[in-house]
C-alpha cells in the first residue's frame, strides 16, 4: 500500500508575522548596536580612583567603601549597584542632617554629576558593604564591580587601608 504525504502549508499572516517580526529584531539589534557607542565612550571618560574600605578584624559586619569618580562626560551618570566579593551585599547610603543626629538611609542611586569629581565619603553618599564574609587586613586589595547607569560596569581595585 502507498502512503500519501500530505503537505501542510502555512497561512500568508504566519508568514507575515515572521518577516516582520525578523525585520523588527534585526532593526532593534542595529539600533542597539548604535546605541552602544557613545556608552563605551562615556566609559572611558568616567575613572573610579581611591577605592578603599576600612580594616577589620571581623567577619559579618558592615563596612563603608569610598572611592573617588571623575565624570569628565557632558551627561550626568549615576551609581546602581556594586558587587564585591568579600561581602554578601552591599547598598547604597547617603546621610541626612536633619535636626537631630546624622542619620543613614538607602537610596537607589547614588548621583554622579556631569563634568564634575564626586567623593564618596562616610558623612555624604558612599557604599556600605553589608556582612563580610572575611577579615580585612591593612594592605589587602580585591576588586569590585561598580555599575553605573551610562557607563556601564567598572572593575575597581580597592584597598583595604586602616585610615579611609
């Protein structure tokens, strides 16, 4: 006995959908490919200096991390997140001068001005890296991920130093 093949064609909206569908994606990789550029050059004209975190001679606690970013792009960037090995999380803080004592809270970014030298500090915005997962001692270095908004991710030699 013979089989019969039967051939299945697809509907012409099937086909449309797909060629629509690649022509978008091909245009949405191109636009980011373009988009791409400038961010790479914002990069190089954005330097994290002075990476530093505190000595400790405790595992699990919280320790501020400072550093120094020199923006030298026309637009204004932000941080949005950092990632370091030795701790298991970190935020970032700015402090508030009300009008009792200083107090620290979590923002969700931290502001890096246009044209401008930003220093994270212990009494203005910096980063607290929460439960560290070793001691530090004075002279140790290790790198963080820094990622910022416009300038994407920066790898960052901090020190460990007993005066940051």
């Amino acid at each position: 006995m013979g089989r019969t093949i039967r051939i299945v064609r697809k509907p012409r909206t099937m086909l449309r959908r797909r060629s629509l569908a690649g022509i978008f994606i091909k245009s949405s990789l191109f636009a980011l490919g373009l988009g791409l550029v400038p961010a790479v050059a914002a990069a190089e004209d954005l330097q994290v200096s002075n990476a530093r975190v505190p000595v400790s001679d405790q595992v699990g606690v919280d320790l501020p991390f400072l550093m120094t970013i020199r923006n030298e792009t026309a637009e204004a960037d932000a941080i949005l997140r950092v990632r370091c090995p030795i701790a298991n999380f970190s935020e970032k803080h700015t402090v508030d001068r009300g009008e009792g004592a200083p107090a620290m809270r979590a923002v969700k970014s931290i502001p890096i001005p246009a044209g401008q030298t930003t220093e994270l500090k212990r009494d203005g915005h910096h980063i607290m890296l929460l439960q560290t997962r070793q001691k530090l001692a004075d002279g140790v270095t290790f790198t963080c991920s820094v990622v910022f908004q416009k300038a994407g991710t920066k790898e960052t030699e901090v020190h460990v130093t007993r005066s940051p």
